[in-house]
C-alpha cells in the first residue's frame, strides 16, 4: 500500500507539472488574473498540497532512502505528458537520459 501511495505521489507531481505549464499559457494569452490562469494556478498549488500530505504519510511508513527514487519517475512522467499534450520534441540524448533514469530506478528500487 506504501509503495502505491508513493506512486500516487509521483503521478500528482507530474500532474501538478502539466497544471503550472497550462497556468503559464493562460498567463501568457490571458493575463495574470485571469480566472484561467488563477484557477489553474489553484489547481496546481492545491494538488501538490495534497500530494505533499500523502509523501508525508509514506514517508512514516517506509525508508526515505528506499522510496525516494521512485520520484525520479516525474523525470520520465513530465516529458511524456509534455509530448502528448503539449506537442514538445526532445532530443535522442535526452531520450537516453530518461531511458537511463528508468534504469537507475530499476536498480534502487530492486536494491
């Protein structure tokens, strides 16, 4: 259960990530306080406020050491999300890079 919680985590980070990304659009076209903007912008902090509930809850129940790494999946999240949604290309290196930060969660995590 520990370990799902903590993925949970990860997946708000992210979430919260593409959150602040669309509140900077909206900021961009519509201005600061736009409804847009401020309700995203809402959105996001709300989020990571719940999320940081939940991090602090698994992190009661299991090691930092052991579950910490599993945060490194935001570095592998983030990009795929900005990919799908917001049409963002990445390089063959930074591919690798993300291939290489799965491997070395496969390798913490297994440890």
């Amino acid at each position: 259960m520990t370990n799902f919680i903590a993925l949970l985590c990860v997946l708000g980070i992210a979430a919260g990530q593409v959150l602040f990304k669309l509140c900077a659009q909206a900021y961009q076209s519509q201005g600061i306080f736009a409804s847009s903007t401020l309700s995203l912008f809402g959105a996001a902090m709300a989020l990571y406020g719940i999320v940081t509930f939940a991090w602090v809850w698994v992190l009661s129940r299991a090691d930092l050491g052991k579950v910490y790494p599993l945060m490194a999946l935001a570095f592998v999240l983030v990009p795929l999300a900005s990919y799908s949604l917001f049409q963002e290309r990445f390089s063959v290196a930074y591919m690798l890079g993300v291939f290489l930060i799965v491997v070395g969660i496969v390798l913490t995590t297994q440890s």
